[in-house]
C-alpha cells in the first residue's frame, strides 16, 4: 500500500500552488534586490532562456534575502556595497551542481524523493494548466509582471516540506515507523553548523551560506557545547541588506539579538554604527545609516496606527511581516529555534517541524546540550529505507 501510495504523480503535490516569480539571470543583484523587497515573498526564481532556440528555459537558481546578505558580508563588498549590488546576479548564485531540478508533471514521488536525498534542494514542477486557474493566473500576470510563464507553461517549487506533509496525511500506511523515537531511527545527524556565542558574526558567513543550501541552520554554542540558539536562514530571509552590516561588526551572540526582533534593537543599532566608524567603513556606514533611518520611519508609522490597522497592512498569507521597499526586517515571530529529545517520536518530529515552518529541528538532552540535528531529507531517507523492507 505504502509503495503504491509513493508512485503518485508529483503533479498532485502541485494542486494549487502559485506560479513562480522569475528573474532573469542577466539582472544586476539590485534589480533583483528590488523584486524581493516589493514581492512580498521568501524568494523569487532565477532563469535562464535563450530564445533563439526553441525550449530552452531552464531554471537555475532560487535567490532569497540570505544570498544577497551573505555576499555583501565576502571582504570585496564590505569596502562598496553600492559597487556590489551593480554586479550580475549570476555572481552570487550558488555553483553547487544539482541544487535546482526539473521535473515532469508526470513524475513519481517515489522519484522526487530519490533526487531530494541525492541533495536537489528545489524541485521545478510544471503547473498542469485548467480552467480555473487559468482565470485566475490571468489575474495574477496582470498583478506582478514577474510572474512568467516558460515555453507557454507555469512552474512551482515541489518542497521537502511538500512531501513531508503529503506523507504525514497517510502517516498510517507506514506503520509501527512513525512510532519509532528519531534516536532509536538513527536519523539524528552530528554533523551541525554551529559556532560559539562570543565568535565574531563575520566567521559564520560561510557556515550561513551553507546552511541556506542545505535547509538547515547554524547553531549557537557555548563553550561547554550548551546549545544556546540559532542565526536561521529563515529568520535572515525576513531582514533587509543592512544586516550585512551587524554581521560584519558583531558577535554572534549579538547577532542573534539583532534579528531576533521585530527590528533591530536601537543599543545594537548604535554599536553597528560605531565599529563601522572604527573599520574605516564609510560607504557601508553611510547606507546603514540611511537604511536605519527608514528603518525608524516605518516602525514608527507601524506603531502609530490600532495594532487591527497594523496586522491587516503588514503581516503576509505566510504569516510573516510584509516587505516595503525600505525596510524588511520585521518578524512575526522570534527567532527562537526549535528543538526536540532524542526519544521524541518520528512522527512528532514531523508535526512539530511543519506546525513551526521550518526544515529541520535541533536534538538537545535535558540539560540543553546540543546532540544534533534532524532534517527533512534524514526523515525522508528513513521513509525510503523502509519501503526497501515491504
């Protein structure tokens, strides 16, 4: 029943899901920069078309607040961010092959498990055309101009997410796994990204970068390898540019409490400022500054209007802060990172990672000591492990 159940097409985890934005890989990282703060959304899509032939469309990248963040943090960009942002987008696009998959509609998802595990982190699903969503979508191209179709066809993300709540809706079909504890399931991984509280920000740049790819995380340690927090790529993708900045001059302690707000603490703001001035960083200060005053603005004018006018205006259907064009770093939530025991059960696991939107949980021992960590692709690779035992 379970293998049946897995040879579903991919296009009946699609039902529903809203067409892609694009960018052309062509852009300069401002242009791209732009779409992100005014769409509203996590990330837009990066393509690559040559019209000279026909069906040559190919998605190549899916670019977040995180990659643009993480390459104005590298030495080059630190001294001109302006000079930065003027570069093609293609320039901080990650060069790990493998990353971004197209998929037929047809596709099984028995499939599309097997390339999440060989490490495809964003499957591209063809949106199956009808007449609703036809109308609908009509509406939706003359909304938001980066809503493409390719070769005549609309695409979706397919998320590990995806998967992991379609099983989790026929959890029963693999019975007694969903029962089992992850640590009795051997899918708690030692191998974290984590640095301690007191390193500078700036060390975990690269450990940042990685854990957006992967869907993970980096942790926060203290020296007795107490697990203390997270510097999220999720929580990341909800702040602006400026961040790029408090990465650069902050501890990773201090970091954490940057972020962790719905703006950046006003104590922290002025540290920024100053070891700015201390490095010798005008052009990054100038921006900050300006960036922070606009900052000001708007939480002010958030905080002027009855807390109904505020939520109608600024939280999103994904239940996190809307962009403006100025500033971004507004949080429905804290940055509090999810955790779970050892004992806890697969299937616990499972429901407590989608209820909090996220790909992974961390595994502490009741005195907080960090174990490791458990993610999706773990949880899928155990699903599929035991499909070769039916």
């Amino acid at each position: 029943m379970a293998v049946s159940f897995l040879a579903r097409d991919v296009s009946d985890l699609c039902l529903g899901k809203p067409p892609l934005r694009s960018l052309s890989a062509s852009v300069t990282v401002a242009e791209a920069l732009a779409v992100l703060k005014s769409s509203g959304e996590s990330s837009v899509s990066v393509w690559i078309c040559d019209h000279s032939q026909v069906g040559r469309c190919e998605c190549v990248g899916k670019l977040c607040m995180v990659d643009v963040i993480c390459y104005l943090c590298k030495e080059e960009n630190i001294l001109s961010p302006s000079s930065a942002l003027n570069a093609p987008l293609s320039a901080i696009l990650p060069k790990v092959p493998g990353l971004v998959v197209h998929l037929e509609s047809s596709t099984s998802l028995l499939e599309a498990i097997d390339l999440i595990l060989q490490g495809a982190q964003n499957l591209v699903v063809p949106i199956l055309p009808t007449k609703r969503s036809g109308i609908s979508r009509r509406k939706q191209h003359q909304k938001a101009s980066t809503i493409n179709s390719h070769n005549g066809l609309e695409f979706c993300w397919l998320t590990q997410e995806d998967v992991i709540r379609f099983l989790l809706g026929s959890i029963g079909l693999f019975s007694p796994l969903p029962a089992l504890s992850i640590g009795a399931l051997g899918i708690i991984s030692s191998d974290v990204l984590a640095i301690d509280y007191f390193s500078p920000a700036s060390s975990a740049v690269g450990a940042i970068s990685k854990s957006l790819t992967q869907q993970t995380s980096v942790a926060i340690v203290d020296t007795d390898g107490t697990f203390i927090g997270e510097i999220s790529p999720f929580t990341l993708a909800c702040c602006d540019e400026t961040v790029a900045a408090a990465i650069t001059t902050l501890s990773a302690g201090d970091l954490m409490a940057y972020i962790d707000c719905g703006g950046p603490p006003e104590d922290l703001v002025r540290v920024v400022k100053a070891r700015l001035k201390e490095k010798n960083l005008e052009k990054m200060l100038q921006e900050f500054t300006i960036l922070s005053s606009l900052t000001g603005e708007v939480s002010a004018s958030s905080s002027s209007s009855s807390d109904e006018e505020t939520s109608t205006r600024t939280f999103t259907r994904a239940g996190r802060y809307a962009r403006s064009s100025s500033y971004s770093a507004r949080m429905v939530r804290k940055a509090e990172a999810i955790v779970c025991h050892p004992k806890s059960s697969l299937v616990a696991v499972m429901i407590q990672a989608i209820a909090h939107r996220v790909n992974y949980l961390w595994v502490i021992e009741d005195d907080c000591s960090l174990v490791g960590i458990v993610t999706f692709s773990n949880m899928l690779k155990v699903f599929r492990e035991h499909l070769e035992t039916i």
